[in-house]
C-alpha cells in the first residue's frame, strides 16, 4: 500500500490542545489528559482547530493506528466533556 494518509479531527471549542512533538495534552477547565504517541512513522499536527494525523508511507498497519488514534482522541474529547 505505501501510499501518503491523512486524517484530521475536529477540535471542540472549549477544549485546548497542546502537540509536543510525540505528546498530546488535552485542557478542559481544571481537568488535563495526556496521551504519548509512540509510533515513529505517525506524524501530528495542529492546524488552528483541527488535528491532523498523517504518515508518509503508510503500510496498513500504519493505516490502523491512525484509526486508533482518532478513536481514542474522539474518547478523550467525550471524557472531558462528560464527567465519569
């Protein structure tokens, strides 16, 4: 497959978001998550109020964590906005 992917998600506007290179702090009021990507062939952006995830030569397992990735950011994003 070794093709270029790309996936992005929607920042919601009461929460902030920091990329330090291979980790991701997520800020609603007092609360804080973060997240280490540990994969090095994942690349993470922030483009204003969007993430982007991509890989330059995507293998399908490649293709498969960015899938999770976007999975457990979606969740990230629900638990900060729903208190457990």
């Amino acid at each position: 497959m070794k093709e270029k992917i790309a996936e992005t998600i929607d920042i919601p506007s009461e929460i902030t978001c920091e990329i330090n290179e291979k980790n991701l702090i997520f800020k609603k009021g007092p609360s804080i998550i973060s997240r280490e990507i540990k994969s090095p062939s994942i690349i993470i952006e922030k483009d204003g109020a969007k993430i982007r995830i991509s890989s330059e030569k995507a293998t399908k397992n490649q293709y498969k964590i960015i899938k999770s990735l976007i999975a457990h950011i979606k969740n990230i994003f629900l638990g900060l906005e729903e208190k457990f």
